[in-house]
C-alpha cells in the first residue's frame, strides 16, 4: 500500500524558498499569487499491517522536524 | 592529572573532522580519537566530544536529520547527558539540533545564499565551558560557511535562552537571517554547545587569525585545569 506524507512548513516560520519561488512567478509574469510555501512529499510503499499509529510515529521520529514542520498521512490506494 | 581525551565523529560527507582534529591536538593536546558514525560506541573517558562541519548524509531529507539517527549518536546522546562535553560546529551544529540536544532548528539562510566569509561575532556568555577564556562582550572574528545557518526557536524557547545566558554567540552583523542574530547556544547544563561560525578555522596566524583558539583553551582549562 501507499503512503504519501506530505511535510509542510508551520505557519510563521519563514520559507525563503517559496518567497524566491513567488518573485520568480512574478517575474514570469503571473499576477495574483499572494503567498507560497514549499514543502515536501514523501511516498512510501508499506505493507498493509503498518498501522496508521506506526506511521505517525515515523513522522515524528525522522520525515518531519516537529520544531519547524507539520505533516499530513494520506494512504492511497495501490 | 590525566591528559586530554577527545573525539571527533566523522559522518558520510562530514569535512571538517580533521580540521577539528588538528584543533584539538593542537590547541587541548592529550589525545584525539577519530570516530565513525557506524560505531556504537565511543572511547572510554572522554573530555571532549566535536561534531564537525560538512554535508553529512548529503543534507538529505533535512541538515543533520539522518546523521542524527546514526548508530554513534545514541552514545553522543548518552555521553552529553552524563554531562561530557559536546561541541557541534556547523553541520554538527545542526545534527545536535536534530537529536533534539539542543534546542530549535536551522533553516535555509533567509538571503538563500551559501554564505562564505569570515563574520565578527560577540561573545554573550564567558562564563560557560566553552568560553571561559573569552571576556563577555568580546568581538571575535570567525569564519562561516553555511547554506542554513539561520536559526529559528519559538519566542518561547528564545525567551528562556536569552534568559538563562544560553546564547553563546551572537552575530555582530547581518549573516544568514537568525533569530535575535543567534550564532551559537548551549544547552540547559552547560555541556553542549552548538554553534555555525568555525572556531576550528581560526586557531593559527596561518589561518588568518587565531581567534577561535579561545574556545578549545577554555574546555581544556575546564577539564584538566591547565
């Protein structure tokens, strides 16, 4: 089964990427884009008996740095 | 009195372990062990631990975040908590963040840029292990070279360093975005200290200065009594 974590700054901690990433949109030319923010997404492939539990722990533990990160668990269907 | 016992941990991608060996030979003598960051255990009856600068694991996933879940951190870990002297310098600093021994995190430097320069910083504590042979409010002059240097903590955690004296260092100019221009912190005991600018690049006049000398002769003033 698949797993997609995604791992997303918090609110309030500055994301100097996506503020680069916003002037590039801008400077390409697009008008309207208030705010960006870069995260990551991870995909991982479990076997089925990995529990949700299991998986927020591995969060925890090394895919997020609960300091400056929040994430989010999606399982996704094979 | 027994001579000084040190070790530096080496990572994959670690680049300044032996810059940071020569500092500690040069600078505390005694005896410096090179660690690997497989092994599970560390020499006996260590003074010193350092946690050298480099791109460990290849900066993957996060800074220091898969070197500190190596096998030799849970010793580290365990050594810092007995209260054995633990410096992380750079990339080191950031794998003591990420084994959560010291608090806060650091973040891509707000200009983006790697930063390579030396930087003049001011000593805000003189009283720690790690500084003792600095006077408070000394401006030293250490190299940097960092991608992300820029230290975030919430204004909690901010708060209660500033009021414990666990800034240790403090950027005297603007370097790479860090909260309250934070450059270097200790922990709660006294015993780790983490910091981004490289004491270990500025201990002979070949260097270009020597002011990161201080720092090594303050822990071996601690430890030995020299």
């Amino acid at each position: 089964m698949k797993v997609r974590v995604s791992v997303s700054l918090k609110p309030g901690v500055l994301d100097p990427q996506g503020r680069a990433i916003q002037h590039s949109l801008e400077g390409l030319g697009f008008k309207g884009v208030h705010d960006v923010r870069a995260g990551k997404l991870i995909e991982l492939d479990v076997d089925d008996s990995v529990t949700d539990a299991a998986i927020e722990d591995m969060c925890k533990q090394l895919l997020a740095n609960m300091v400056i990160e929040n994430f989010r668990i999606e399982r996704v269907a094979a | 009195m027994s001579s000084f016992r040190s070790a530096v941990i080496t990572f994959p991608g670690s680049n300044c372990d032996r810059d940071m060996a020569m500092a500690l030979e040069q600078v505390c003598g005694g005896e410096t062990f090179r660690v690997w960051h497989g092994d599970a255990d560390l020499p006996d009856r260590l003074d010193f631990i350092a946690l050298p600068g480099g791109f460990s694991y290849g900066d993957y996933l996060r800074c220091g975040a898969m070197a500190a879940r190596s096998p030799i951190m849970r010793a580290v870990i365990a050594a810092a908590n007995r209260g054995v002297p633990v410096l992380g310098v750079c990339n080191g600093f950031q794998v003591l963040t990420e084994s959560g021994l010291l608090p806060g995190a650091l973040l891509r430097n707000a200009g983006l840029r790697f930063v390579c320069r030396e930087v003049m910083l001011t000593v805000e504590n003189s009283q720690s292990l790690f500084t003792s042979a600095y006077s408070q409010g000394q401006q030293v002059r250490i190299p940097v070279a960092h991608h992300d240097g820029n230290y975030f903590a919430d204004d909690a955690t901010l708060d209660r360093l500033e009021g414990e004296g666990r800034v240790a260092f403090r950027y005297a100019e603007e370097v790479n975005g860090s909260a309250r221009a934070i450059a270097g912190v200790l922990n709660d005991a006294g015993n780790v200290l983490g910091m981004m600018p490289h004491p270990e690049r500025m201990i002979e006049a070949a260097h270009g200065g020597t002011d990161g000398r201080a720092l090594f002769e303050s822990a071996t003033r601690a430890l030995v009594g020299a």
